[in-house]
C-alpha cells in the first residue's frame, strides 16, 4: 500500500492517492480529498506611539515612525497602513493634533491582524508679539497745542485716545496691524471766532486782503463748501450771537496731515486733503503729526487771548418813549469814530424788563438785519455783533440799534437794569475798526434827545491806570474848559486848557513820569466846577 501524500499540506484541497498492490501485481487505488484551512490571523507588532512639535507658526510637520512588523503561522502577504501608501512605515507628513494610524497585516487566506497608534503634532508656544508705538502732535496752524482732541482708531485695533496738553498723543499697536487714525474734535465753536474774522473774510470776499495762507482759507469756508462767501459771514455772524449752535456741513474742527504740501495755497479747495492717515502691516513705530484748524477763526487766535488795546468804544445811551407805549433803548456812538465791528452783551433783569424786540430802521450801520441780534430770555443775555469793513465813519449821536421793553413797573427806568457785559457768557466784548483791532466798549447813559443832563463829570477810565487815562465829562454847549490835576496833598501837578463840545467829552492825559498814588482831576467852566479821584499806580 502506498500513496502520494506531501509532508506538508498547503492551505486547500489537496488530493492523496492510496494505491494497493497485489501479489499478482494487481493494483487498486482510491482518492482522497485532504482540505487545509487558515483560520488564523496573523501576528501583527505596531511601532511606539510617535509625537513632535513643530514651530507656532506652522500647521503640519514631517514625522518618523518605525516600521511594523508581523508573524502568520502560514505567510504574511502584506503590511498595510490607513494613512500613506508607506505600508509597513507610517513616517510622513502629519497634521497638527492627534492622528490614529491603523496597521494591518493580511496573509494569504484573507486573514488580518492590526494595531494602533497615535501620531501627535503640537506647535510650539506662539510668541509675545513685538509693539509699536503710534504717535503724534496735534497743534495749530499757529503754532499753538491743540487738547483733547478724539485720536479714533479703526481697524486691527480700534480704540479712542486723546491729545494732552502738549497736543501729543501716543498708543500701542501689535506687529503686522492695520489701522486707520482720524483725529477730531468738534466742540468750541467761538473758540477764536470773533467780529475780527468776519472783517478780515469780508476783506478777503471784496479784494480788499486777500487771504492766501491755505489753513486761513480752510478756516474761513464756515459751511464747507469750497467757496468763501457772504453766506460764511452770515453763519459767522449767527454763531457769534448764538443763534445757532454748530456750522453747517462742518464740525468746529479740520485736522490735516501736518507733511500734507497744498499744490496750490491760494487754493486749497481744489484738492482733496488727507483728514485720515493708513497704516498696513505696521513692522516699526509710527509717528503722524496734524495741523488744527479752528473753523471760523481766520486770525489764528483759537485757544490764545485776545489783545486789547487801551482804548475805549464808547457807546451811549438814553431811554425814550416808544409810540407804541413801548421802552427804547437807543445806542448811539458816543463820538466821531471808525467802526468796522463790533461783538457784545446785555444783562438785564427779566423781573423789571421783558425784551420785545430790536427796532433797526434809525440805524446808521450798513448790512444790519436781526441775524445781528440774540435774545435768550431764560438768561436775560441780549447778544448783538456786526460787521462792515466799508462802513463810513459815524458821526458823534449816530444811531446803531433800539431795544424795546415794557416795564413791570412804569417808573422804572431802563438804565438801572441792565448792563454791559465785559465778560460775556460765550466771548469778551470788543469793538474794532482798521487801526485798533480790540477795544473795550463802554457804556454811559445820557438824557433823552441828545440833551444831556448839564454839566456831568465822569470817573476816568481806566482807573487805576499807568501812564494815560481818560477823563470823560458832558457840557450842554460848547465852551472853554480848564482841567487841573492835583496830587494827594492839593498841588497842582498840572493844567490844561480844552475846547469843549455839547455833549460827551473824553480827553485823554498823559501823566508818564507823574508822582503815582491818589490823584485828583477838576474840571472848570465860567458856570461849573467838578472834581474826582484818581489813582495812578507803578
């Protein structure tokens, strides 16, 4: 008996044949069907769990791996992995974070073994980003430090920081930041607006002195629409008075990159300027100064004082009685005088008087009308300012404005509740024409009609004062007047002979060099004599 059999037997069906031979040589035989299956999966070996780090910066990372390795009791066909074609070995590129990797080994007979492992990408700590400092200064065209101006920040990093004193400002950005930055400020409307800018616009309007400095015309533009014109006076002279609170088309401020150079200064409007300055990507500190502008304030005075000079407007006034039953307040001008402008302030008491109005048709003043005026009842403030750059000289009594009241009590009179404001609640008071830009206005009272009320000796003004004074008095015609100055004990220090004039006198003294300390002046006529105090200081 023999057969065919191998030692081994592979995996399937193999075939054995069984032969049995006789004495006779006979041979019988069968076959046999022997059928090996491969039940068993192989013996799979993952390499270690594998992590690295990469910079901050950067979302992926090469990594390394061991290859994984198998055993099968008949023959591993193939090692397989779930992330590359690499087979057995993993190494690539990973993305930051965790990643599960799948080792699969398969023999022949379909039969699989895996593993597992874990691949981990971590990015270095991201680094403090550098800073940089955005900075600035903010002054006039005058040279003056503008503060508190709103420094508005858009962008990367939007924020709201403010000028200092020194019209500096300075904040933080972080490297590779885009911001825009618009400096503004929009308050003061008055501040440096006065009846000297709208003189020196009218000028400019009639040919007279052209303004040609670009910030000068900017600032004279008062509604913002490239043109100067009669209508910038009439906003000028509106807010002025109060009758209105902001310009049009325009805030009470214009800041422009101070490196901004116009093409053309006499020019301005015809170019767009940079209000706003861009910064990308910002890899370095950044410095933007800015030129303020003071809308209305064509003379450059914003945030600075105005310069009076010692002389006094005089205005005068009487009380008459209206047709209509009505109290009149006439102003008039006190003497033969130049008037190109004026700004001023009433206080009256709302208790005794009730305002009805301004009454204009006497006047001797060109282009006036009510924008002129301001009434605000609640305060008891009449507020009135003018302009005229070709204004005649007035003659002495020339008229100006009435006001009209009506009286709580009919025996009251005008002059003994109200008053003119030096100091008014939104500008000081001045008067100016083409020699004396800011003078003081003073007013004194007189008798009805132009008849004054005789002889009537006024203090001086100013008093105390150093070196001039002026002495103000009234005759009720005209004649020779002696007046005499005397010191503390009654020497006479000195005596000059005046050609008096009907009505409001003022004549000037020169005492430079005097003895300073109490003084005494005396005026004397053929009919009167009056005498006060005086005090001439260091």
């Amino acid at each position: 008996v023999s057969n065919d059999a191998p030692a081994t037997f592979p995996v399937g069906i193999t075939e054995v044949t069984h032969t049995v031979t006789t004495e006779d040589s006979t041979q019988l035989s069968c076959v046999q069907q022997i059928t090996v299956e491969d039940n068993e999966a192989p013996v799979i070996t993952c390499p270690e769990d594998a992590s690295i780090e990469i910079p901050w910066d950067e979302i992926e990372g090469e990594v390394s791996i061991d290859a994984a390795t198998a055993t099968d009791n008949c023959e591993v066909l193939s090692i397989e992995n779930d992330h590359n074609a690499g087979g057995a070995d993993a190494s690539g590129t990973y993305q930051v974070g965790t990643t599960q990797v799948t080792f699969t080994a398969s023999d022949a007979s379909g039969n699989t073994g895996s593993c597992e492992i874990t691949v981990t990408v971590e990015q270095e700590e991201e680094p403090e980003p550098d800073q940089f400092t955005v900075s600035g200064q903010i002054i006039s065209w005058f040279d003056v430090a503008v503060e508190n101006v709103e420094v508005e920040v858009s962008g990367d990093e939007p924020g709201l920081y403010f000028s200092d004193s020194s019209g500096e400002y300075e904040f933080e950005v972080t490297e590779g930041s885009s911001i825009s930055i618009f400096p503004m400020k929009d308050n003061d409307l008055l501040n440096g607006v006065s009846v000297t800018d709208a003189v020196l616009i009218q000028q400019h309007i009639l040919g007279i002195t052209l303004l040609t400095n670009p910030y000068q015309l900017i600032a004279a533009d008062l509604d913002n629409n490239g043109i100067i014109s009669t209508f910038d006076l009439v906003v000028m002279i509106n807010a002025i008075v109060g009758n209105i609170t902001e310009f049009p088309n325009n805030s009470s401020w214009r800041n422009i990159k101070a490196d901004f150079d116009f093409p053309n200064p006499q020019d301005p409007f015809s170019v767009s300027w940079p209000e706003t300055e861009v910064l990308s990507n910002i890899s370095e500190d950044k410095h933007t100064d800015w030129v303020a502008i003071k809308i209305g304030d064509v003379n450059g005075d914003a945030l600075g004082n105005l310069r009076m000079l010692p002389d006094n407007y005089v205005l005068e006034a009487m009380e008459r009685r209206g047709n209509d039953g009505l109290s009149e307040m006439v102003v008039r001008a006190a003497n033969s005088e130049e008037l190109q402008g004026y700004q001023i302030e009433f206080s009256y008491d709302a208790s005794a008087l009730t305002f009805q109005g301004v009454e204009m048709a006497g006047s001797h003043l060109g282009n006036l009308s009510a924008d002129n005026f301001h009434h605000d009842e609640r305060e008891g403030v009449i507020r009135a300012a003018w302009v005229d750059a070709f204004q005649p000289e007035l003659p002495t009594g020339s008229e100006l404005f009435r006001f009209l009241f009506s009286k709580a009590d009919e025996r009251a009179k005008i002059m003994d509740h109200i008053e003119l404001v030096q100091e008014g609640s939104k500008w000081r008071g001045y008067a100016l024409n083409a020699s004396q830009p800011g003078m003081n206005v003073e007013l004194i009272w007189i008798d009805p009609a132009g008849l004054n009320r005789g002889f009537v000796l006024h203090q001086n003004r100013p008093n105390p004062f150093r070196g001039n004074t002026i002495i103000p008095f009234e005759l009720p015609r005209d004649m020779e007047v002696e007046l005499t100055i005397l010191d503390g004990t009654g020497r006479v220090i000195r005596t000059e002979e005046i050609d008096g004039r009907a009505g409001l006198n003022h004549h000037t003294v020169d005492l430079e060099g005097s003895p300073t300390g109490l003084l005494y002046y005396q005026i004397n006529t053929v009919e009167w004599s009056g005498m006060k105090k005086m005090l001439l200081v260091d």
